[in-house]
C-alpha cells in the first residue's frame, strides 16, 4: 500500500504545516510507505500552457508532468492537505490539477461518455479554513466545495474520496483545540 501526500502551504509555520508533520508521523510510526509533493517547496509551475496542450496531443508529455503522474500512478492512497482559499484550493494546486490531471491520463471520453481512468484510487482531504462551520453550513460552502471535489475532480477521474475532513476557523479557535485536531489527526485511519 502506497501513499502520497500531496501538500499545498507556502508557509513553513501554518497550521497545515503541522497537520502535515501529524499525517507524516502517523504514517511513518505505522511503517506505511509514503512520498510527498510539497508543491510550494518544489516551486511545481501551475499554469497549464499552450505548449501543454501540444504535448498532451502529441503524446509528448511535458517532463514535470510526467514526474507527478508517476506518483500518482504509483499511489494507492492520495492525502490531500491544503487550506480553502477563496472558497477553493490555492492556485498552486488548482494548477498541478489542471496539468497533472490531464486528458488521457486521468480521464478519456468513452463510448459511454466520460471514463475516470484513476480507479482503485482512495483519497483523504485535509482542510483547514478561516471561516466557522456555521457560515460554511448557512452559505452552502462546505457543500459547494465538497461536491466540486467529489463530483468534479476525483469521482471524476476515478478515484474514491474515503473522507473529507475540514478543520473550522483555525486562525480563532484555542492552542487546545488546535492541539485536539492534531491529536485526531494521529487516530484517522487512512
Ligand atoms: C489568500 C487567502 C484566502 C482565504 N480565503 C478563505 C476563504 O475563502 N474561506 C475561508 O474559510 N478562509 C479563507 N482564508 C483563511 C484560511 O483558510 C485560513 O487562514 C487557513 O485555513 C488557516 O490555516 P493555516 O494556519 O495553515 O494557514 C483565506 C486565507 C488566505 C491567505
């Protein structure tokens, strides 16, 4: 069983940080075979080009491309760990979607219409957010985002998501309640 966690956080002291160390530690005290793409400390360039789309056609797959669908092939288990920004993923990882996930690759028209080609694939999601669950549940966001997620990436594409969890209002909530969440993150089973 392989993992890969895919990490989406500019900054080494955030919180998803440590939700990261917390799901790296977890798996490496379970003796669990893991990789990690941590986009921003990579500098993986997001933003899908003509020259792409060429390749994609051409069956030349740009090289940093084809370097995450290694990984993504290789996985069993995908953790997703990022913060909503905007109502959505940061740009980075909307970007190594929007390259990574390609035609042919993730997805293909079938006879029967669109065919995800990632099955066997189970996803986790991870997300912290700066708003309360109340306003995530009052506005629809928390559903907005969860569909788009599963319905338009993942399910998509093949794949399962097992859980999507998010983490409400980091930013104002107490040391305790952030250490809880860590502490939570410790018993998930992936
Ligand atoms: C560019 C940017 C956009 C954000 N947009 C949202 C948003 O749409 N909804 C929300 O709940 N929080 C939003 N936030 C707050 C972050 O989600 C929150 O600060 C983060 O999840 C806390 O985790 P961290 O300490 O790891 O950054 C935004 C923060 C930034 C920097």
């Amino acid at each position: 069983m392989k993992y890969l966690i895919i990490y989406a956080h500019p900054n080494p002291k955030s919180f998803n940080n440590a939700i990261k160390d917390a799901v790296i530690s977890k798996l490496t005290k379970e003796d669990k075979s893991f990789e990690i793409r941590d986009l921003y400390a990579l500098g993986f360039d997001p933003i899908l080009k003509g020259s792409d789309f060429i390749g994609f056609k051409e069956g030349k797959i740009p090289l940093d491309i084809v370097e995450e669908q290694n990984y993504i092939k290789s996985a069993d288990r995908i953790i997703l760990i990022h913060p909503i920004w905007w109502f959505g993923m940061p740009a980075i990882l909307k970007g190594y979607i929007d390259r990574v996930f390609s035609y042919g690759f993730a997805y293909r028209a079938g006879e029967k219409g669109i065919e995800g080609l990632l099955t066997g694939k189970k996803v986790f999601i991870l997300n912290t957010t700066g708003e309360t669950q109340d306003q995530y549940v009052q506005y629809g966001f928390k559903d907005a985002i969860s569909k788009t997620f599963q319905n338009g990436i993942f399910n998509f594409c093949g794949m399962e998501i097992i859980s999507h969890q998010f983490f409400f209002a980091v930013p104002t909530i107490t040391d305790a309640d952030r250490k809880n969440i860590l502490k939570q993150i410790s018993t998930m089973p992936f």
